[in-house]
C-alpha cells in the first residue's frame, strides 16, 4: 500500500520518503530543516507539535538546533518556516494524510507553516475511507484533519494557487519503526 499512497500524494505535489527507524527519519528532517535554511529569525524558525515520535528520540540532539523550538502558540505557528506533526493513518487510494486533531497544537502546525512535515507510522496506511472509519470512533477524535497535497486553490480567476490557505510543501516522512496507526 506504500506505493499506492506515495504515487497519489506525490501526483499531488507532496513529497514522500520512507526510513526503517526513528534515527534514520530523525537524520532526515534535521538534514532538510538545515538545507532549507533554519535559523532562529521570523519565517525561518520550525515548530514540532508533541507526538508520540518524539517521546522515542533524544531531545537533548533537537534542543541544539536554533530556530527549533517545540512551544506551539498561533503566533509562533503564522511565524513560522516549518510545522512538524505526527499523522495516526494516510490513505493509499487517495494519498491523503489523517489526524486526530482534537489538541489545538496538531492544526498549527500543519496548516500555519510554509512547509508541513507530517511523520506517519509505516503501520498507518489503510487501504481507504471505509478502513479509517471503522477505526476512529467520535468519542476519541474530536476534530479529524484530512491532508491531501500542499494547500492549493483555484478560485481566483480560476488560475491554481499553491499555500493560499495552508502550507506550500508537503513532505510526508514513514517510520517502519514508529508505532501508531491503530
């Protein structure tokens, strides 16, 4: 089903990578924050909503960074270069992600930002929309956030507009080894 996910959201214009473990996916973003120029000035920071991701790396290796910080506040989200948050599943015949978006934090960050990284436990992939509500009961999801591509629009004399009303880059990073997905 990862094939099936990664053809739709990149026919979208999000781009997706996959790693065996945390560490590897971990190398990844801090590699990607530093070529895209994180730094500790307005339009250049990164916010990472808490996720059960980084509950299994060291912190002490993020904290080093400047320009990263994980206080999420609307202000610092509008302000902010890269939003970083951990989907629960993403949708193979669609390409979309899905969120319990229930913690204000989660919708921040991933609608907010320039760019949205979105962590996705490889486990995560479901097939469908049938498969994810079968899974999600309204008593534990509050809010449900879909995430399909970087935001784009097409509404202004009906010529597309890409980050209009969300993120302009997508990237969509599976862990093997992060759990999740329920």
């Amino acid at each position: 089903m990862y094939q099936q996910f990664k053809a739709r959201a990149e026919g979208v214009g999000a781009e997706v990578s996959r790693f065996a473990t945390n560490a590897e996916a971990l190398g990844f973003i801090l590699q990607f924050l530093q070529n895209e120029a994180l730094a500790d000035t307005p339009q250049s920071t990164a916010l990472w909503a808490d996720c059960p991701f980084l509950a299994q790396v060291d912190r002490q290796t993020l904290q080093q960074h400047r320009g990263l910080t994980f206080e999420v506040t609307r202000e610092l989200a509008a302000d902010a270069k890269f939003g970083i948050s951990q989907m629960e599943w993403a949708l193979a015949d669609t390409g979309s992600l899905v969120q319990n978006s229930t913690a204000v934090e989660q919708r921040l960050v991933s609608s907010l930002s320039t760019i949205h990284i979105a962590l996705v436990p490889t486990t995560g992939i479901l097939p469908d929309m049938p498969a994810l509500l079968a899974r999600v009961h309204p008593k534990d999801c509050a809010y449900l956030a879909m995430i399909t591509g970087p935001s784009r629009t097409a509404d202004i004399e009906r010529v597309l507009t890409i980050g209009v009303h969300g993120p302009e880059r997508l990237v969509i990073i599976f862990v093997d080894e992060l759990r999740g997905g329920n």
